[in-house]
C-alpha cells in the first residue's frame, strides 16, 4: 500500500473583513496518502475543524452524533478547503472552487449539459456558504434563518453560456452575493478555463427568504441581514435590463402535459428541484431543432413551488420575428423549424442580411401545475439558442 | 482579487512497476490562487503534462487544437492529479480519489443516491485510466484499443452499500482492476468515509471489449493485453460466488412500459447509459416500499445495449421466501407489501425467527426493448434491501 503525507504551512492568509475566527494555524493542506485516515486526521486542518465547543452540535448526552463528524460542517470562517477545491477570494467574500467536468456530466457530444452546470452552480453556491461558516443543516440557510425558520427560495436565474466545458476541463467557478432590494439577495457566478483563462458561462439569480411552516415570503430579519450583509458586493456578473416574459396558454405551440415529479427529482428542501425544471422545459423543444443548437440563455422566473404531487404541464412556443412572422393562414405556415433554419442560413450565409445576426432562436417557456379547476404557473422561462459548431476535431484514431 | 501561488516540490514518488515515465521534476502540486491562470500554470506540473511531441494530438497544420489543450489528457502515467484529488496506491497500479458528496448528489434525506454513487465509480474508473497515461480520447478505451476500433462494455456489476454516504462528507473512493477470464477485465472499488474510516460502499463488475463497427464482443489483442495486464492485480473488493439472475416474463407483477430515452440518457459511447438502466429499474418497484427502505446490494447482468430509438419494458417481481410464499389462490393473496412488512417486522422485533434475518427484501429486475415481433433483453437485475433507519438526528435548529 502506498503512503506518504505531508502538511503545508501555508502563506495563505484567510482575507476576512469581519470577526471570524481567523487562525494562521488553520491555514494548513494536508495531502494524505494513506489507506487508514482515521489516525492521520489533523484537528488543526482546515478540514477537521468541527468545533466540540459548539452547543449546536452536541446532543443530549454530550456525544456528537456520527453523521456530524462525517458531515463536518464548519462553524467558523474557512479561507481554503482543500477537499471542495475552494477559496476564499474577493478580499474574504467572495468564493473560487476548482472543478473537473466529470464524465457523467457531459452529454454525447463530451460537452457538459446545461443541467450539470446549474447542478455546479448550486453547488459552489452552498460550499461558498459552507465556507462562511454560516451554514446550518438545511439548503443554505444560516443558522439566523434557521432560527426564524426561514429558507431560501430562488425567484430569478439567468444564465449564459459562450462555450460549454467539457470533459475533462479544469474550471473556476467564483461566485459572491450582493443586495437585491430591501429583502433579497443576489448571487452572481462566473465560469472559467483555466486551461485559457476564458470566461465560458456566467449567472446571477436572486433569492428570497419563505417561512418553512407558512410558505409565505418573508421580510430579511435584521438577524439575518446582520450575518450575510458583510458578505455583499457590487460586482455583476450579467449587465443586464430583465425583459417580462409573457405568460404562454393552451395555445402554445408545443406541450408535453401530464409530467410528474419522481422520488428521485426532490431536493434537501423535499421540492422538485430547480435542475428538473430545466429539463422538463428543454424536453418540450422538438427534437429536430435541439440536434442543431446548442443553448446560449435561459432566463427562469419562479413563481411558485412544485411539490411531489403535482402534475406539471411544459409549454414551450418559438419567438417570432418580424420578417419571419408567422402566416395567418395555417395552410401557407412554413414551418417553423424551415423557417429557423432558412433563418440561420440567412445567418451564416453571405451577410445578405446582417441585422438578422442579432436575432438567434428563441423560445418562450411556462411549466404549471394543471389542477382539475385551475392551473398555476411554476416557472416561466425564456431560451435563445445558437447554431452548434462542427464535432470538435479530435482524432479519432 | 485574492491572489496567491505556490509550488510544492513533494516526496511523492510515482510507484511504478513498469516502463511509464517517471521524472520526479513533474511531481509537482500547484496550487494557484489568481484569477488569471493562463500566465501561471507550471508546463511541469503534474496537470500540464501534454506532451507537444506526441503525433497523435497534433493536427495536420502542426497546432495543438484548442479543445485538446483544455481537455489536457496525460500522455504519460501521473502519480498525483491534485485538481482530480487523485493518487496513484497499491505500489503504482490502483488509483484513490477524494470525492465531496455534492448537494445535487444526495436525495431528500441527504444522503448520496444510488445514481450518484454509481457515477461516481464510472468517474473514479475513468480517472484511474486517465491516470495511467493509456487514455485515447474514448470513454475509457486505451490507444490499442482505439487502434483496434475497440470500446470497452461492461458485462456485470455488484453493488454493494451497507452505510451511504451523507451531503457534505469526504470520502476516499479506491479502484483496481484484474483479469477476468481470457478476454476481459474485472474492476473493483471500495468507499471510505474518510472521517471515519468506514467502508461504506463496495463494488466489483467484468468489462470486456466490443468492436465499434460491428457491434460484436472481440478477444482481448495482445497489443492492448500488453497495456492494461501490468496493471492488474488479484484483490478484490466482494468476495461472491454469483447467483444466476431468472428471466423475467410478461407476468411479472410490476411492469412500465414504454420508456423511451432522452437526448440527456445518452453517454459519450451514445448510448443509454447504465445509470439510467438503474434508474428505470427502481422506478418499477412500487412507491410504497422505496419510502420504507433502502437498497443494499444490486447486480446487474448486461445482455444488449440499448439505443436511442429503443423503446423499453421494465419488469419487477418481489423474491418470494418459503414461509412467504405466494397463495396460488389470488382471492387469498396476501399483498406483497404486507408480507414484507410482516417479514421486516419479524425480523426486527423479537428474534423469534432469527433465521429470517437472512432474508431481506429481493426484487428481480428485467429491462427489455419492446419491439413489435419480439422483445430483446438489455439487463437483468437482483436487488437487496433493508428497511430505513430513521432520519438523520440532527438538530433542527
């Protein structure tokens, strides 16, 4: 068996402008090749810094439960987190974690899914506040939230992607939070290669605070405000002016109805997560135009939770543009997907028509619940879509 | 902008058994904390390794394609990938790596789902290869293998998870492999809790090799036989004397039909990937047993690949016991669940048929694609379950 194990007394220095718990001794890396951890575990490193101290983690007979030392939340403030790959940055609140593309995240074509990077966005999100120390047992709430018993909701997502990672691909993800309004939070992320520095995807959504019991939304308590605004910045990752997505009906172009959520769709929080959303509104796209294009946006606005038992209906309807707009006589419709195309070749072609270049696909989402009486919206959301290049030219032999 | 960057030239020696460079100028870690990495990566460090002299990855005009350099696949053996938390073990042929449980890795009660865990083999298995420097741009397969049009398929696989694995927790995933017969190859795993040195999951499957064109199993040719036979060795990760898994038929109890994969079902071979296989098949078993328990073990015996234009068949059927047999007389029929329940109960309660404890909950699986002639098996399954303990005792606030 292989062995070897040193510890880095690092020159890092945890950036906080706040009052965390800030000690130099912690700042240490231990790499650790051995195949009995147990013994070689290093309460000083910044990975065992489960706090014994702390009244939250001990259970009514002095003992900390299992599951919370393999858990192993932090109670205080972590600059460096050798396992998650992460990093405290932006003068000590923003958040960097290095990331590989897993081979499970990437699709047919060795790029990875749009799924996998929101799933990667929601993660660093959560390690950043893992990092804080702020983190309770639940999806992200603080231990402030937890006390007034408070979760986080997201209400807005935007996301871009210039250039999907692929397999393989070593990647930075920096996220940070910013106020959104008087009870809101923004959270930003900026995705790139460290292979070329480029900048491949970039998002921003806000946050509201929902009582747990109630489900209602909830003014920020000063509680709260007093734990994560030291943690505000300014910096966008999206300069954006949000355009209102119209609400589709039944007489969307195309439907997928009667979709139901599975065990394995709930998150932490016993919702449907976010991430399944996506996909139920990409899933409505007919097929032909997804083998072409690749996603470059998609703008989500949540209205309201979806639960286990509800039935989901995913409306999707193309956006029309003026030279292409849609014939009133159904008999002399071209079709929407020759028109995308003829659009697209128009394009990329001679230029004959260069103001079309700012007009990619588009497409108007809506997933609702469909009650007997009535239906409610859960999301609305908006794609645009570019053409996909050529396989990338890998040798094949 | 946080910025800090060190080099840490380690006592890390690759293992070697065999000829693969071995330079200890690259057993270098990097760690880099800019936010500008292009200008600060080390052309030795041990994740910079591509190798401009290798014909294979320069293209016709003489320049490495852009997608290469990101991807960066070694070209030599590694014996430390720190952006991969891996590490050569077993004196220079098995392969560790350090795994977070990610938030969008566990299931509502926080803890990894069986999907996740199985990805997590098929991302530590692949890694294991891409270690050892044989990786062609294929989904595992080595260069001999490409040159022989050659792509590995996985003929079984042995699941085993006596305890999984929480949200949060560090895990060390180890694997190896070995001969399996003439012509194939078996790869085993074991999951430690790192905290506390727990196995908590073990694994063990047989690969052998299909011919890309024709779709039909080849023999192993030496040239690959010479790559991957230094590498194996005799461990093993279960100790089994495998059980023939019985056909299922159209009157199995528990039966979905017409699963048709999506454009996301597909891996890098363009096929339906194994862990949908899974997924498909535990969506079978009724919603009121998967609430009260949890799998212990799965087999998987694979018969066909599955397509993206198959349509496919999932059947179920619970074992039966001889003290639970089934009444032929349905009138008399006990339901299953009850029986179960009944079995569990017996079990947990007062030891009065100790021997029963030898008996948990089976199910035998079959996903088959449903044609209209004739149907044509993908995979048999057997699954071992025990009841769930309570949720987690963490404190809720």
């Amino acid at each position: 068996m292989a062995a070897f194990s040193y510890t880095i007394t690092s020159p890092i220095r945890c950036q906080s402008g706040n009052s965390y718990n800030n000690d130099p001794t912690k700042n240490r890396i231990k790499v650790n090749g051995t195949s009995n951890r147990l013994s070689k575990v290093d309460p000083l490193s910044q990975t065992a810094s489960f706090q014994t101290s702390s009244d939250a983690f001990i259970s009514e007979n002095g003992s900390i439960p299992k599951e919370q030392i393999r858990q192993n939340i932090p109670t205080k403030k972590q600059c460096v987190d050798p396992h998650r790959q992460g990093l405290i940055i932006e003068g000590g609140v923003g958040y960097r974690q290095t990331v590989v593309i897993r081979s499970y995240e990437v699709g047919a074509d060795k790029t990875a899914t749009l799924e996998s990077i929101l799933n990667l966005l929601q993660e660093t999100a959560l390690n950043h506040v893992w990092m804080s120390g702020l983190l309770s047992n639940g999806f992200g709430a603080t231990h402030g939230m937890v006390r007034n018993n408070l979760i986080w909701v997201v209400s807005r997502m935007h996301a871009q992607v210039d250039h999907y990672p692929i397999w393989g691909e070593i990647v930075d993800i920096d996220t940070w939070v910013g106020a959104s309004g008087k009870n809101g939070m923004r959270r930003d992320w900026l995705i790139r290669s460290q292979a070329t520095g480029q900048v491949l995807a970039r998002a921003t959504s806000t946050w509201v605070m929902m009582n747990q019991t109630t489900r209602r939304l909830s003014k920020m308590p000063e509680e709260v405000r007093a734990e994560i605004s030291p943690w505000f910045i300014e910096k966008q990752a999206i300069e954006e002016a949000p355009e209102k997505i119209s609400k589709l009906d039944d007489k969307a172009r195309y439907m997928n109805s009667n979709l139901k959520p599975k065990r394995s769709d709930l998150d932490m929080n016993h919702h449907v997560n976010n991430v399944k959303y996506v996909r139920w509104m990409l899933e409505t796209i007919p097929d032909q135009f997804l083998e072409d294009h690749q996603l470059s946006s998609i703008v989500l606005e949540y209205r309201r939770e979806c639960g286990s038992s509800d039935i989901v209906q995913s409306l999707c309807e193309p956006d029309e543009y003026g030279i292409l707009a849609r014939d009133s006589s159904e008999e002399n419709e071209m079709s929407l997907l020759n028109r995308f195309s003829l659009a697209t070749q128009i394009i990329q072609g001679n230029g004959l028509l260069g103001s079309l270049d700012k007009m990619p696909p588009r497409y108007t989402h809506l997933l609702q619940t469909k009650g007997e009486a009535k239906s409610e919206e859960i999301v609305r959301g908006k794609t645009e879509w570019k053409r996909k290049l050529p396989a990338m030219p890998f040798p094949s032999k």
